[in-house]
C-alpha cells in the first residue's frame, strides 16, 4: 500500500539463502539427494550436488564447465582438510561444536518456515473462495465506505501503553499534530509530514481497522486500533471528500480479492486456534 506502507509493521521470517553442515539423520530431516559422482576422497564420495554449492550456475541453471576442475579441486581441497579436522579431533572443539549447533538451530528454523508456508497454501488458501456475488453484496453494504476517501493522520506505535499515553495526551488537550510530530518526526516528504497520510481511498486502509476509521467525523480522533500485522494507531480524521470513480464495474476487482484476503486470514487463526485446541502446549 503506497502512503500507508509506514503503518504495516510486517514481520518476515527470514531464512537463510544457503547453509551447510553435517547433521546426525532424524525423521525430520531432509532426503538425501543422490547425485553423480564427481569425486572420491578417502572412500567418502562427492557428487554434483555438493559441487553447485561452490559452483555458481551460469545463465540458464547449467553449471559454467569451465570452471569446473578449479571448483572441484577446491572441494576436494575442503574435504580433505575437514577429514583431517575430524582426525585431529577439532570437531570438539567447544567454538566448533556451539558453531554448528546454531546452524542446525537454523536449519530446523528454515525448515519449520517452508512447512508452514506449504500448509498454509495447501490447507487454507487454496480452499478460499470468493465469487462475484460475494463482492457485490459487499459493494452493497459497504457502499459509503467505499466512494469515500479520508484524510487521515497516524500514531503509530510497537506497543499499546505507547499508544494509550498518546491518546491520553490528545485527549487532554494537546494538539494530535504536536504529538505526531513528536512521535512519527517532522521531515517533510511529497508535500506531506510523516504522520499526515492525506487521502486515502477505503482499498489502502487495512481491512484490520477500516471501520473504526470510518466511523470518524471530520477532527475527531479514534481510540486505540490494533491488529498483529500492524501494530498500534491512533488516528485523526481531517476530512472527507466522494471517490466518483468508485462504482462496483471498477471496483470489483479490488473487493474480490481485498474479501478474499480477509477470510484467508479467519481462516488461518481459525486453523491455529483449532491445532492448539487439540495440542498438549507446555511453556515454560
């Protein structure tokens, strides 16, 4: 969302592009790919597969042939040294040991990340519908909301006692522009400080408090609204002006796939809340 982007505080799981290390076999570890043998050292055999990771795939996903020999002669250089490491008894090493203990930490991390993205596209996604009627029933109840933009200003904050104590000095007669400035900065950027978003039309307010907003009359300012995804706010309404374009043959689209996001994530909290329902979860 172009203007509102400073309000999404979006958390992504980050994962490693590529890691390596030697692991004992699990039930939850990966299958080992079998590839060509490229080489032998000492018995112990690589292949193809570990030799892309020291080989960078030229254009088209095929490996450079003529930087093969150089690259393979460098693994076989690496496994020779870390068979003499494990020979010499590095591997107990307490650096070494905490070293692949967090790289392994890593890779149950990545590999929770890829299983929960696959179950979340395969068992809650993928099972949302959204049909045309659905959109113009919508269009139907949220008609006002929808040819109306508003000019909004933000709090925004990571915590609710921030937001609250903001919203207790509003309320007590600071000017919401003073504490804007004071929380989101004063820099002006496209004609606009940081906290005026100007207006917005209903698509670029967060489904998560698109009604509170809208409730607002011109100068008044919201209580605290909050979601997972975005933090804390507090709003102000400055005004109010019709969106004429905003008829459904335009908007249906946006409607269409703005439901859809909406019940995929009642969805998603739906299937969590169910999976810890018959879960045995034990903190400590």
């Amino acid at each position: 969302m172009k203007r509102l982007a400073l309000l999404v505080l979006i958390g992504f799981i980050l994962v490693p592009a590529s890691m390596g290390c030697t692991t004992k076999k699990d039930s939850g570890e990966f299958p080992k790919k079998e590839g060509k043998v490229v080489a032998k050292v000492n018995g112990i055999a690589l292949t193809e597969e570990d030799l892309t990771f020291r080989l960078p795939a030229a254009h088209g996903g095929r490996m450079a042939s003529g930087n093969q020999p150089k690259a393979l002669d460098d693994l076989i250089n690496e496994e020779l040294i870390y068979q003499q490491g494990l020979k010499i008894g590095l591997d107990k090493d307490p650096g070494y040991q905490a070293r692949i203990a967090r790289i392994e930490r890593q890779l149950a991390h990545a590999k929770r990340a890829e299983m929960m993205r696959r179950v979340y596209n395969t068992q809650v996604a993928a099972k949302i519908e959204v049909s045309h009627q659905d959109a113009k029933k919508y269009y139907d109840e949220k008609i006002n909301q929808i040819t109306t933009d508003l000019h909004l200003g933000v709090l925004s904050f990571s915590n609710k006692e921030g937001a609250e104590e903001a919203l207790k000095k509003v309320r007590g007669g600071s000017p919401f522009e003073s504490i804007a400035r004071s929380v989101m900065g004063s820099q002006v950027a496209a004609g606009r400080e940081p906290w005026d978003l100007g207006f917005l039309s209903w698509d670029q307010i967060p489904v998560d408090f698109v009604d509170a907003v809208y409730q607002l009359k011109p100068g008044e300012v919201s209580e605290v609204v909050s979601s997972k995804r975005t933090g804390y706010q507090v709003f102000k309404l400055f005004g109010v002006r019709k969106n004429p374009k905003a008829d459904f043959a335009v908007v249906s689209g946006v409607i269409m796939n703005r439901l859809r996001d909406k019940r995929v994530l009642e969805a998603y909290e739906q299937y969590v809340a169910d999976l810890r329902q018959e879960a045995k979860i034990e903190r400590f």
